[in-house]
C-alpha cells in the first residue's frame, strides 16, 4: 500500500501543474468553542515544578481542566494523537503516516466506537470523554495558530477511540500486522511502532511494578514503586498530574497525551503500577482462496465472499495541498486480511470490539478498596496490562490481566492456523477470575518486571502454570530486572524505605542474566595477544556487571551485550560475538581515545542544550536505552526509566509520595522554566515530594488560574 501512495507522487505533480487546484478542508472556527468554559468550574494550580493540580467540584471539571493543562505542555503530540486515531495523521505528517492511517481503518476503530459508543459505554464515561474533548477545544480557541484544520471539533468519540486503537499495541498487535502485511509471519517482525510516523525501530521498552506489604518493611508499612518504562517523549511519553473532584476522583499519578485518567499512581486509600505484558492474544489464519475467484475464501467446506471496503487515505504534500489515495481492505470471518505474495492472511486479536476501556480505567481512578479494584478489572475491557497493586491496609498484589480468548484445546495457537476451519474462530473470553494473580502471598512482597506470571514473587502463594491452558499462550520468561528485584528482595526480610529506593535503582546485570552469557562468550574469544582487541578483553574481565556513571568497564560491556539483549526481547537471531566485540572496541577506540571511558561520558540525558551523564542500561533496574549518535559516539537515553514514583501507607492510613519526572511538565516548551527542571534530580536518582493538600501547594504554586 505505501509503495502504491509513492509512486502516486509524481501523477500529483502532474495534476498539480496541469492547473488543478487541490484545496485544504476548510477548518471549524475555532472561536466557536471560546464560551465552553463556562459550562465547568474548574481551577489549575501548578506546584513549583509547573506540575498541574486540578481541582473540580464534578468529575467533569476535572475532566476538562485535565485536557487543558495538557494541552499548554503538549498540545502539539495530543493532536497527533488525535489525528491518528481519526486515521488523519497524513494530513498534517506527510505519506510516512500513512500506514497508522490505514491500521486505524483496518482495525474498524471507527466502526467499534460508532456502535458502542451509546450502547456499551456507560453514560458517565461519555460525560467524562465529552469534558476532556471540551478541554482541548477551549484551548484551540485560545491558541489558534496551533491548530491543524483537520482537527476540530475534538469529540467524545475521538477520546474513546484512543483506548480502542492504542491498547492492542502494547501487547505486539502491530508487529503481527506487519509480518503479515509483508509475508513475513513466522520469520521475525518488523518492530516498527504504529504510534508514530516512522519506519525507524522503536525501542524495546520494559516496566517494573514492586509491592511491598507491612509483614515485609521494617516499620511496618506498605510500599509501592511506580516504575513504567516509556518513551521519554512522544505520544506514550508520561506527563503528570494530579486530579481531585468532590464526586471522588482523587488521584495523583501520570497519563498519556489523549488519556482523560490517570493511568497509574495512587489515590487516598490505593495505587498500583503497570508494566506491559504480552500472552498470545494474536491470531493469524492463512486462508484458502477460491481460484476460480480471487475475492473468495474457503470456510468449512464453502466459498465465503470477503467483504471489500475501501480505506481513504489523505495525504498532506506542499502547503496547502492535500491527495486522497484508496485502497481496498478485505475482511473475512475472521477479520481483515493482507494479500501478498506468499498468500491471504487474516488476523483476529483480543479487544477487537472493545469500547469500554474508558470506564474501566474510570472506576480504577475511584476505587476505594481492593474489592473496587478487582471489580474494575473484573469488567474485562482492557485487552492486556499488568496491575501491581497495594492499599492503605497492606494488601498487596499483582494481576496479570489480560483479555484471554477462548480457544479450543490441541492447538498451536502460536503458528500459523489454518483459515479454513470455524472452530478456530474464537468468540469468546475467560473471565477476569480465571486469569493468574498472586494476591497477599506470605512472602509480603510481589513484583512483575515484564516476566512471567508464575514468578511474582518467592514461596508460596503464587500463581502456578498447571491451573492455566496452554492456549492462553502465557509467558514463561524472566528478564534481567525480574531476576534481580527476586534476588534483592527475597533476601531481605525487613526491607527499609532507603533499602526500597536503593534496590530500585540498581544498575546491575544478574548472574544469569544475558549480559553475563555476553561476557564469558567474550572472555572466552582466543584474540591476538598485543592487539587493541586483546587489550579490551583485559578491561572486560574486570567488569562487575554494573552500569553506574563512574564504571570504567561498562563501555565495552554494555555496547557489547545489548545486541544481544534486544535480539533477546525480539525473538530475532543473535550477532556473532566476535563482530560485535571487535565493532565496538573500535567504536570506543574512535570516539573516546580510550578503552574504558568512564560511562557516564558515553551515555547522557539530553534536553535541549543541556546533557547529564546518567547511570543505567537495558533490562537493568536503572533502565536506559539510547540512540547512538554516529558523530559524536555519544548515547542519547531515548526510553526506559521516565516516570517514577514512590508511595507509602503508615500503619495508620496516611499516605505520602515522592516521584521524579524525567525531563519536566513542560514537554514542548524550550523556554519554560519546566522544560528540564526534574532532570538533574532525575539523573541523580532523587524524587521530590508531591504537595497533597492546597495548603501545601499554595506555599509552592506557581500559577493559579480558574476556567
């Protein structure tokens, strides 16, 4: 489909300068919107980090108060967000957006929304989806130079839509769609992400979630760490906030650009964190095409008819012009197909028709005890995501959920199934309760760091493989942040606050980690004795496994390990050890003038004009993944640790927090005071405290203003 938009380039210039005028849609005013303010009484009031605490008599104002401070730190990526979920990002990004353009419409995001919206969503999450669209429509009418034409109105649907489109993404659904799209199902993915306009790869990123009851801490209360990895900007870039109505929405935490919740924190009595999980949720069927009719395909004996739509793609070239390209889309009983050279591929994931994600996360952001929670949860809307959960009482726990079809048994559900049996359609969801969960384990402590549920913690109390199918397709793999928070926490019976923070920011690789199996592989080399390459080996046995700042060995260490790591994560072959190591010697040898530079002088925190050098790697507790600059040699941290927090429960119910953002509040503005203010505490591994009550944040606030 992209090379068809391609090679329709130059007809464009053809038509364009035959004398045709291709004109831009003409926009909504956005002065329409100047008086919706007035439906809401909302207050902001920013912290002396630019943080927004939002207050609100209803949710509602909250809602819309939310959407607007977003919008003065980020408005630039919400609209993209925006836009790609309408499957309108070419409009304002060129062909290169195109294919999250024609994902939205193959998914039928518009079609689940349409039917759903009225019917399935609950009256109060449209409310609230219909406040925050109203949020960022008053901010355009504020800010009117900031607006795509393609924008507005922003509605309730567009909000909704966002859960319906994104959500499968973080389990690896469009990884599935590209090997099919190009024929390459079952011979490694294209790890390109569907959220933004880039054939670059994306980062593979991690999370970690720990939990921390009374029975463990040595004073008695309850710890949670909220510690997702994530781009450290973009459009699944954490931005925080805090929110409080008097209907019972108070939480503190972060959000996504496009979110109108928040999506991990805690509230007065609860909290949890997320991290990414990925069961097999992903069906691809290779279908049997009539011959005689290339537009039919064989179920249980028959010849069906695909249904065929045509997905309108509009794309932005020069100025003001625009061209719209169509392409058929087939869809079969089972869902859309690709066609390619290799053959028909249809795809079938979980949450396909889901619209309720919404409500979901809005009755987690009110829930008061662990019976809400799990109530919450129980509604079965959210299609994958790991909850670490703790509360005010010391339950802990760690639910690994996920929307889980039902499929019959003697199966590979991992290959590739055959297209032409029904019964391999599955229609079907087991229920929130059959799915594994550690809850309350006597060890008093759970975690997930991206690994398998039957590893939550240590002793009993955990999950087992035996009570699951095999055709949930659940994980079974430990990463090397798993394998050290075990470690470090199962050891320790009487954890502290600083023990709790110290282990957090561990930057080691384990034992048995793939870092280790590198670097024996490495030492083992036979290599020339004398050469540059001989010389880094030496270096390299002193390695101690740590990625601190001050490490003069974790250079040739970590560039070495992690191609192997990422291939790890990815299911793709592994380099030659021999090339890489050598690769990387010369690397390190070109740019820094010695074999074992400091690593905080080759990897940095980069904001503007400003670097820090900054502790961390892949897959350790202190996660940090960078981009290389091929002039400088310098890694530039592109993901991982972003967000974090900190919370804690006294035997008494009182809750404090600390939490450090990566960069600031204020995600696009150079200018702002916030654009870079947390990250030296960031790179330093301190938090700061939140100020929870107004008091508090009035000795603090830095603006105050009511809409």
């Amino acid at each position: 489909m992209l090379k068809k938009i391609l090679g329709a380039v130059l007809i464009l210039f053809v038509v364009v300068y035959a004398g045709f005028a291709l004109t831009m849609r003409s926009s909504v005013d956005p002065a329409s919107f100047s008086d919706l303010h007035e439906k809401y009484d909302v207050r902001i009031i920013r912290d002396a980090y630019g943080v927004p605490h939002i207050y609100g008599d209803r949710d509602i104002d909250v809602a819309f108060g939310l959407a607007f401070a977003h919008a003065e730190d980020d408005f630039a990526t919400m609209q993209d967000v925006l836009l790609a979920t309408r499957g309108k990002l070419a409009t304002l990004k060129g062909v290169e957006a195109s294919k999250t353009d024609y994902l939205i419409q193959m998914m039928r995001v518009w079609d689940v929304v349409n039917a759903g919206y009225d019917t399935r969503l609950s009256a109060e999450a449209r409310a609230h989806a219909e406040a925050y669209a109203d949020g960022l429509n008053y901010f355009a009418s504020e800010n009117r130079g900031l607006i795509s034409p393609y924008l507005l109105p922003v509605t309730g649907k567009d909000v909704v839509a966002g859960f319906t489109f994104k959500t499968p993404l973080f389990y690896g659904f469009d990884q599935a769609v590209a090997a099919a799209a190009d024929g390459s199902y079952g011979t490694g993915l294209d790890k390109s992400s569907a959220l933004e306009p880039t054939d670059k790869p994306q980062p593979d990123i991690g999370s970690q979630g720990i939990a921390v009851a009374p029975s463990r801490s040595a004073d008695g209360h309850t710890r949670l760490l909220v510690n997702s990895h994530q781009p450290l900007t973009g459009p699944v870039a954490w931005y925080e906030a805090r929110v409080k109505s008097n209907e019972g929405w108070d939480m503190a935490g972060s959000t996504f650009p496009g979110s109108p919740v928040i999506l991990h924190g805690y509230g007065p009595t609860l909290g949890w964190s997320n991290t990414v999980n990925k069961p097999d949720l992903v069906d691809v069927y290779k279908l049997v095409i009539n011959p005689d009719n290339p537009n039919q395909y064989k179920l249980d004996g028959e010849w069906r008819d695909f249904e065929i739509r045509t997905a309108e793609i509009e794309i932005f070239f020069l100025g003001p012009i625009r061209w719209t390209f169509e392409e058929p889309i087939y869809y079969s009983e089972h869902g859309p197909v690709f066609r390619n050279k290799k053959g028909a591929f249809a795809l079938r994931w979980a949450g396909m028709d889901e619209v309720r994600t919404l409500d979901m996360n809005i009755q987690l952001n009110k829930a008061r005890t662990q019976a809400d929670f799990e109530a919450a949860l129980g509604m079965g809307a959210m299609p994958s995501i790991n909850y670490i959960y703790a509360d005010k009482d010391g339950n802990i726990a760690h639910y690994y959920n996920a929307m889980m079809p039902k499929r019959i048994e003697g199966v590979d559900w991992r290959g590739l199934l055959p297209g032409d049996r029904s019964d391999l359609i599955w229609r079907e969801y087991h229920p929130f309760s059959k799915t594994p969960r550690t809850v309350n384990p006597p060890s008093g402590f759970v975690f997930n760091a991206n690994n398998t549920p039957f590893v939550a913690s240590v002793g009993e109390g955990q999950a087992q493989p035996g009570d699951f199918t095999p055709s949930m397709g659940i994980e079974t793999g430990m990463t090397n942040r798993a394998l050290m928070i075990r470690d470090l926490f199962g050891a320790d019976e009487s954890i502290t606050a600083e023990e709790f923070k110290t282990y957090k920011y561990n930057n080691s690789y384990h034992r048995d980690s793939v870092a280790a199996k590198v670097l024996a592989e490495v030492l083992a080399l036979q290599l020339l004795e004398g050469s540059e390459v001989a010389e880094a080996q030496k270096i390299l046995a002193k390695w101690d496994l740590s990625t601190g700042k001050e490490n003069r060995q974790a250079a040739l260490g970590v560039l070495t390990a992690t191609p192997f790591i990422l291939a790890e994560m990815r299911g793709e072959p592994k380099p030659d050890v021999r090339e890489t190591f050598e690769g990387v010697v010369a690397f390190i040898s070109k740019f820094y003038g010695v074999l074992n530079p400091e690593w905080g002088e080759v990897s940095k925190l980069v904001r503007g004009d400003f670097t820090w050098p900054i502790s961390g790697a892949p897959d350790v507790l202190r996660a940090v993944y960078s981009d290389i600059n091929a002039d400088t040699g310098k890694l530039k941290a592109t993901a991982g640790d972003s967000y974090i927090m900190f919370v804690d429960w006294a035997p008494d119910g009182t809750v404090n927090s600390t939490s450090i953002h990566n960069f600031g509040s204020a995600t696009l503005d150079g200018s702002s005071p916030h654009y870079a203010d947390q990250a030296p505490l960031f790179t330093a591994e301190k938090e700061r405290k939140l100020p929870m009550t107004l008091e508090a944040l009035e000795a603090e606030k830095t603006s105050d203003r009511r809409l």
